[in-house]
C-alpha cells in the first residue's frame, strides 16, 4: 500500500479572492520523480493542461520544466490575479501508485472551511473537476455537510454553479475553541456568500466526456477546427 501525502502546502495570499481546489498531484509529484517538462507546483503535471490553459488566455510565455522559473512565472500569476489553490486531499492510500482518483483510500480531507474563515476575502472556489466519485466537488460536499451546509444550485449546465452561505466565526473563537465545532458556530455573528463553480477536469482524461457535450459537438460541427483544448480555455477564460 502506497500512503500518498500531498506535496504543497495551500498557496494562499491575504487578499486571495478564488481558491483553485483538485485532489492530490501524480504520487510522483510526492516522490520527487518528475518528468523533464513537470513543474514542480500545483497542477505541475506535464499531462494536466491546467496551466496550458491559463498561459493561453494571458499569453503568459510559461516555461514547462524543472527550473526555479517556471514555478515562480506561476506563482506570481496567482499573486497578480488573486488567486489561491488549496487541493482538498491532504493524503490518502493507494494500492496501486497511480493518479486515479477512484484508487482512493483511507482519504485524510483538509479542512476548506478553516481555510475560508481564515481568509476572508475568498468568495470563489473553482473545482478542476465535477461531483463523480472523489473529484473534488464530491469531497466538498461531503466536507461541509459537517458543518450543516450544503451547496445551492445556481447555474445547472456545465460548468456547474452552486452557492452557499458561510458562518463567519470570529478569530477570538475559533483560537479558543479549535477542536470544538458547537462553540464556534454558536459564535457566530453573520455570513458570507461562497460561490463554488465545477470546471471540467483538466486532465486528459475528461475528453471523452467533452466530445458527448452537446455544445462541444455544436462548436465542432461549426468549426471542425475546433478541439477539446479550445472547448476549455472558452470555459476557464471566464473563472481565470
């Protein structure tokens, strides 16, 4: 049994406004195995398009190998546009040492809600993917269902829009009380809106999902031209 443990701590900034959320990065992200065109950061996969995506909306000119560069090119996107990425798997157990999120087990969460309470300035988070089985919107849901909260649908096509309101716990009683869900919550003052948006997954794998959209095959007839690659930047150049 492979014990999978997430390589990078949360990359979050005071004045962060969305959080990007996954699952875990390939196991060899954890071992230090990379692939000469891996980065050494969040979605630094060489077959995770995420940041190929992201460089083609901005025309960022992103290096993709093992240099200092390419991770620091990447974090200062994220500092310049406010984003944060926080992967909700802090570690998991593996069978077999692979990426697949249904391989899965004995799967230690983080705690998102913290990190929102934390930093108050995030209304956004952005799922890299959907509410199949261990993808990261079905681990958020399972997570915040311990804080009473559930997710209300805002926009029901792809990508999916849901919205919740948060419990805004004062820092006085999430200090004293930590480990004490019952007493932070009874402290509660106000809340605040999170809106959460399910992006199609960045991995290649999500293609043959894509190719059944009927708005894909829409575009494709229109422009046979047109691919899977286009399909999402036209979707994350809203979100990114």
């Amino acid at each position: 049994m492979f014990k999978h443990e997430h390589p990078y701590q949360p990359f979050i900034k005071k004045d962060t406004t969305k959080l990007i959320v996954g699952t875990l990065p390939p196991p060899r992200f954890s071992t230090g195995e990379l692939l000469e065109k891996d980065v050494d950061f969040c979605y630094g996969s060489y077959y995770n398009s995420l940041w190929l995506f992201i460089d083609k909306i901005h025309d960022l000119k992103l290096k993709f190998d093992n240099s200092v560069e390419a991770i620091q090119q990447r974090k200062q996107f994220l500092v310049n546009h406010k984003i944060g990425v926080c992967d909700i798997v802090e570690s998991c157990e593996r069978e077999k040492k692979d990426a697949s999120d249904l391989g899965m087990q004995n799967i230690k969460l983080r705690n998102l809600i913290g990190y929102l309470n934390e930093y108050p300035n995030i209304d956004t988070l952005l799922f890299t993917g959907g509410n199949s089985k261990n993808g990261p919107e079905y681990f958020f849901r399972k997570h915040i269902k311990e804080y009473g909260l559930k997710l209300e649908v805002v926009f029901s096509e792809v990508p999916r829009i849901h919205q919740f309101e948060l419990p805004v716990i004062p820092s006085e009683a999430r200090e004293s009380a930590k480990s004490n869900l019952s007493v932070q919550l009874s402290a509660v003052e106000t809340s605040r809106l999170i809106r959460t948006v399910s992006l199609t997954s960045a991995s290649g794998s999500a293609n043959r999902a894509i190719g059944s959209m009927p708005l894909y095959q829409h575009l494709k007839n229109s422009n046979p031209n047109f691919t899977t690659f286009d399909f999402r930047v036209m979707q994350y150049q809203e979100f990114f």
